[in-house]
C-alpha cells in the first residue's frame, strides 16, 4: 500500500510539473514548471507538499493560511521581495537551515528571476 500511495503521488507530481497553472500567460510562467511539482499557483487553490504562492511576493515569510511552515523560515521575518526570493530559491537550505523544501535550490539567475517575475503576476 505504501508504495502504490508513493508511486501515485509521483505520478499526480509529473502530471503538475507538465502543467503550467491555469493562469500561465508566457515564458516566465515556464521557468516555474518544476516548482508546480509541490506547489500550487492558483488563487483559492489547496496548498500541495509546499504552500500555494499565489500572492506570495510581498507577503510575510511562513503567512500562507493553513500551512505549516518550518521553525527556521518563522524566524526569518520580513516579506518575501525580489533579493529575498533570489537568496532563497538559489539555495534554500543555506537561507533557512532545516527548512521543510527539499530542493536544492535553482542556482540560474536568470531562471531565478524568470520564476520571481512569474510570482509577481500573481495577484
């Protein structure tokens, strides 16, 4: 039973990988395609591993309704700006030791800045 339950959210995060969220509208949403794998981008919608982002820049760090977030990214304080996003999605866990997102970060600057300009549309 484990694996089949493992095996089934592999698959349900491939299918999200390969689906830009329905409000995708050009090439910066493509550059988010692999963060859709644990989250969500859609207003309203669920939160997945990770929290749903709509909305995300300019809010509160660890402020997403209903998710719980890792003691170390509570501490951080501030909002979530453009440098912010930067120094955290190049490598998480440099940014927030013992944070719950096991990626290992996105060390392109110009992807990095393709999935911000992404984050900034949702509003």
């Amino acid at each position: 039973m484990h694996n089949t339950t493992r095996a089934s959210q592999l698959v349900a995060a491939v299918v999200l990988a390969a689906s830009p969220p329905a409000n995708a509208a050009g090439p910066a949403e493509a550059a988010f395609i692999q963060c859709a794998a644990c989250h969500q981008a859609e207003k309203g919608a669920a939160h997945g591993v990770g929290p749903n982002l709509f909305g995300v820049f300019g809010r509160e760090k660890a402020a997403a309704p209903d998710y719980v977030f890792s003691r170390t990214l509570r501490k951080q304080g501030g909002v979530w700006t453009e440098a912010e996003l930067h120094r955290w999605l190049e490598n998480p866990q440099a940014y927030a030791p013992g944070t719950k997102m096991a990626y290992g970060g996105l060390k392109d600057e110009a992807a990095r800045q393709a999935v911000i300009d992404f984050l900034k549309t949702l509003r």
